[in-house]
C-alpha cells in the first residue's frame, strides 16, 4: 500500500536572485495511513510553507508530492482544489470562520463547495457539530462562541467531507489551557478512529499526543521520532 502522503526532495523558493528565500531546501517525508505526526520547527524553519504544500494551498518550485499515491504536480490549481476538497480537512490557529453566519452554515461550507444537496448538508454538519460536541450551538455565530467552541467549530468543518487526513497549524495556538485540552482530546479521538493526523505546533506538550514527531531545521527535515526513537 502506498503511503498517504510521500514527499521528495522538496523544494520552495520565494522570490528570485538575491533577495531569494529558501523556505525548503530538498526535504522527504512519508506519512502512513493513520499515522499521527506533529510537525515542530523555529519560526522560519519551513513548517508552515510545508504544510500548505500537503494541503494543495500551495506548489513546490520542485520536486515531487504524492498524495494518496496520486502526483499533485500533475493538476491544475482546479484540479487541485477538488483534491483537496475531497481528501484533506484543515484546522488553523486563526479558526478562518465566516463572522456573520450560523456555526451550522460555517460546517456546511465545504460541503456547498462540493455542491452536496441541501438537505444531505444539514445532516452531515449536525452530525459533524454532534461529534465535537457543540451541537446545542448549531445557531451561535462566532462572536457568540468561546475560543475553545470557535476551534470545535473549525474541526467539525473540516471533518464533515469526511477526509481521510486532517491538517491542523497550531490549531492550539490561539487557546487557553482547558480549550487545549479539549481540542486536542478532540484529534487523539480522530486519529483513533483511523484518520491520518498531521499537525504543527510549537509546544511540547500539544506534540506529544502524536506518536510521531518531525523536526524542521532551515527547510529539512532535521530529526524524525517514532516511538521515541530519533532518526
């Protein structure tokens, strides 16, 4: 079986000659099926330009990406937008919800995008909104809603195409400690249930919920942990 996510040699530069930035210079990387993997790097070390890649938000200026087997370099950026839809759910610090609309319609989103019938929507994202635990919150809008609740709401969103891997860029970053805990309890549950996790964080104790830690130094893949064993 081949790996759910495969990178090689990757590479991403921004801008040209002198003023060139580097932000991965020839990192590898290979996910397995329900792996559970953070991501820890120095700001600036190219986690975050990483991650998007995985998450088809962004091109490499070479090298390969293979998603589920499938080479991302041979999609346009449509092509690559209905990958992303159909395979990867994303989580963000920032929690990205639409200020004036329903915690409900902020799930629905990518199910509208996908152009699912409205009726099959709303059942999907009460379903999604159920399994984080907000469903009594389905008509809140954001300002309504405490960070922690913001961040449940993000996550129902991004589990509710049912994707076979969540993203999650330090998806605690912005929380207080009993908000961490929750989210975090929210992933590990996640990755239990089979999905493939991959997230960034700068913190110890959100890194360590992972069985897999991957350090970025200067665009490459510096160390790699599993099961506590650094290669």
């Amino acid at each position: 079986m081949s790996p759910v996510i495969e990178v090689r040699d990757l590479r991403k530069t921004y801008g040209a000659g002198d003023t060139a930035v580097h932000a991965l210079r020839g990192l590898d990387l290979t996910v397995e099926k329900g792996e559970y993997i953070a991501i820890m790097g120095a700001s600036g070390s190219g986690k975050s330009t990483l991650l998007n890649i995985l998450g088809c938000l962004d091109v490499p200026t070479s090298g390969k990406y293979l998603l589920d087997g499938i080479d991302t370099g041979d999609f346009d950026e449509e092509q690559l937008s209905l990958l992303r839809n159909r395979k990867i759910g994303f989580v963000f610090q920032s929690f990205n919800l639409v200020p004036r609309t329903t915690a409900l319609a902020n799930v629905e989103l990518p199910l509208v995008y996908a152009g699912v019938r409205r009726a099959q929507r709303r059942e999907r994202a009460l379903a999604a909104l159920d399994l984080v635990g907000l469903k009594d919150r389905t008509h809140h809008r954001p300002n309504e809603l405490s960070g922690g609740q913001q961040q449940r709401v993000a996550i129902a969103r991004a589990l509710v195409t049912s994707p076979a891997i969540v993203l999650a860029d330090e998806p605690t970053g912005n929380l207080d400690t009993d908000s961490s805990r929750e989210v975090m309890g929210i992933l590990d549950r996640l990755h239990a249930s089979g999905r493939t996790v991959v997230l960034i964080t700068h913190e110890d104790e959100v890194a360590a919920h992972a069985m897999r830690t991957v350090r970025v130094v200067d665009g490459r893949v510096h160390s790699d942990g599993v099961a506590g064993v650094l290669v």
